[in-house]
C-alpha cells in the first residue's frame, strides 16, 4: 500500500457521519487524517436517514454535542455544497395528552419552544388532518440531504488534504498502529466509528456492551398536493418540487416521537400519554414506530420510521409495517393513502445499546472507539467528535 510508510496524526475508521465528523474536526485542528473506509462509499445508516438534527429533543451530554453540531452542520454544508438549512422543526400535536406534554417541555426546557394552536401549525406544515389541536415549533432543528451530505463532505475533505482509503478494511488495531486488508497504517491517534459493526473488529468490547443492531423501516413517498401556504415559505435554497405536492420545510414530530427523545422525560404528563397508546394503538408501540417525516429537495417524503433490535436479522422485510407507516402518515397529513405513492423502501440500520447513548472506550492507549448507540447520530455527530479529539489529540 502505498500509504504505509505515511504517518498520520489521526487515522478514521469509517465513512459514514461519525468518521466523517472527526475527519472534519481533524481538518479544523490542522492535522493530518486518513479514513479507512471498507465500502466503495457511505452505504450504512448515515445516507438511510431523515437528514434531521432534532437539537431541541436532546438533553445532558448529547444536547451539548448537538448544539455544536447544529452550526457545523450549517457551515459545512456551505463550504461542501450539500443542502443545510436551519428549517426548525413542528412537532403536532393530536391528543390533549400530546397538548400537555409539550406545554410542560415548553416551560421547562433550555432551548425556545412556541407552543402553536391548530391554525398555526397548518401554517408551517399543510397537514389537513381533522384531529389536529395544536404543536409546537423547534426553531433550532436543522436539516440536511441525507442523498448528498455524506458524499459531499468526503469530496469536501478530500480536497483538504484528508487521505481516503476506499474499499480496505480494517483487520486489527494496537497502539499507533491500525491493521487493514491493503497494509499498516501508522498514528498516534486512532478513531474507530464502526457504528453497528463494531463487532466485526472487536467482538468482546461490542458485546460486554450489550450492542445490538438496530433496524428501521423507511419509505420514500410523492408528497400529497398543495395544501396552500403552509410549508411553502421559501425553499431555503434546496431547490424546485419537481412533484409539484405540497412543500414542508421543517421537520414533522408527533406524540410518538415525544416517547422517544430525552428532552421530553422529565414532562409529568408522559406517562398519561403513553398509556394512551397503550390502551388504544399498542400496533403502534409493537413495532417501536416514531412517526415523522422530512422533505426532500425534489419534493418527496421520507417517512417512517419503526425499530427492530438484534445482533443478526433475517433478511425478510415485513409489509404490514410498511402499510402501517404508510396509513399513519396519510392520516397525520389528512388525505388518502392512494396519495401516498411508494418511490422506494429500505431498512436502514443504527447501533443500539441498553441504558446509554454514546459508546465511548479505550480498547489501548491512543485508541478510541465512537459509537452513537441511539439514532442521535447526525444530531450530535460533530459536537461529539470535537469532544474525542480535544481529549485524544490535545
């Protein structure tokens, strides 16, 4: 390999938002990076996305992250060119139980919130949903082009000066030296973001942690028609609706995303609207669902999504799940699923692991594995990756 005999200060395992972020921070600091990349290009969770920073729905340490994430998110996508935009985000709200929740984590949290009534949702998202009460609106989310972000920022790096190492593997890893299926790589400082295949290099870590693979099922859909003004308040610089279907520019939340991210436990009336669920649509719990979706430049939807846990899957992909992601998000947005026309599906993957967000060890000195064991990992990938190289590259 005729890298070999290079010395690096920091050598990346893994192309996808994680490697990528610390190959970014790497740039930022002025050092010399290579990322080992085992696939001809991101393929993995980071491309199989919403392409949502929800920065308001995190607390503790990851808000921290996400906070920092959010402005490099901004400032990356104009230096590399891929569509970054601070859309914010509406969470809608469709019970009094969905009401209350979101009034408590308006007065209670760090970050703004505004509460909406019915007409001001409507008024950010053209939803026509006939049980629609009211939201809120998360002006700090951003989104990205999940299609385009990761390619970009590596074509973006690589211009650089960030040495990438397609299609090789990583076999091994000691003290400043990385194994891999083209050679040696030697340096100080060695990032291992494997994400959910952590277990590939070092098995015993991965299951003293309990990591399990995560999996999700997505769809990309034509949008519905217009529903007036709502979502079509500027396009942010991402470009025409070649569908020609309503515009929504920020990110969509409902109750069942209340369930799911951390800045909204502490609200006292959650486990109200968790019973809710419980007692009137437990297919909805069965299946782990957090019903959202985001918009793609050319007008589509990417919706979803529901959650599967277990170190191997079966290959089989049930069309009941997808039906029921379908029928929600024709009833949250208020119009027949026919509406709905299927462009693609798939099941995306992310790491996942019992009581914690973020694994973070040091299998020997110099060494560090960074995995995002939530689906959290766009939302706090560079916040994260600034913290792990200020600490192992000082």
């Amino acid at each position: 390999m005729r890298f070999a005999r290079e010395r690096f200060d920091v050598v990346v395992v893994g192309a996808g938002i994680i490697g990528l972020a610390h190959a970014a921070e790497g740039v930022r600091r002025g050092l010399r990076v290579a990322v080992v990349e085992r696939d001809e290009f991101a393929r993995g969770a980071s491309v199989r996305n919403f392409g949502h920073g929800c920065v308001s729905g995190q607390a503790g340490v990851a808000l921290g992250y996400a906070r920092v994430a959010r402005e490099r998110w901004l400032e990356l996508g104009r230096l590399a060119g891929f569509f970054a935009e601070p859309t914010g985000s509406v969470v809608v709200a469709r019970s009094e139980e969905e009401l209350a929740v979101l009034g408590e984590f308006a007065a209670a949290g760090p970050d703004p919130v505004e509460l909406l009534d019915a007409d001001g949702v409507r008024a950010r998202v053209p939803s026509r949903a006939p049980t629609l009460l009211g939201g809120a609106w998360l002006p700090l989310d951003v989104r990205v082009n999940p299609r385009e972000a990761v390619g970009a920022l590596a074509r973006w790096l690589a211009g650089q000066g960030v040495t990438f190492l397609w299609r090789t593997a990583a076999t091994g890893v000691e003290e400043g030296l990385l194994r891999t299926s083209r050679g040696d790589l030697a340096a100080p400082a060695i990032v291992l973001a494997t994400g959910h295949d952590l277990d590939w290099l070092l098995p015993d870590l991965a299951e003293e942690a309990g990591l399990r693979r995560c999996a999700l099922q997505m769809l990309r859909v034509s949008a519905p028609a217009g529903g007036g003004e709502g979502a079509g308040t500027g396009s942010g610089g991402e470009g025409g609706n070649s569908t020609g279907g309503a515009r929504f520019r920020p990110g969509v939340l409902t109750g069942l995303s209340m369930l799911r991210y951390a800045a909204f436990e502490g609200c006292p009336s959650l486990p109200a609207l968790r019973a809710r669920f419980e007692a009137e649509r437990p297919d909805l719990l069965a299946v782990d669902m957090n019903l959202m979706f985001t918009q793609l430049p050319d007008g589509d939807l990417i919706i979803g999504d529901t959650h599967e846990r277990a170190v191997t899957h079966h290959p089989f992909q049930a069309e009941r799940v997808d039906d029921l992601v379908l029928a929600e998000t024709a009833e949250l947005l208020g119009v027949p699923v026919a509406e709905l026309v299927v462009r693609e599906r798939w099941r995306g993957y992310y790491a996942s692991a019992p009581d914690r967000e973020f694994l973070i060890s040091t299998p020997c000195p110099g060494v560090r594995v960074v995995v995002v064991t939530t689906g959290i990992g766009m939302t706090t990938s560079h916040g994260l990756a600034a913290e792990v190289l200020a600490d192992l590259v000082p």
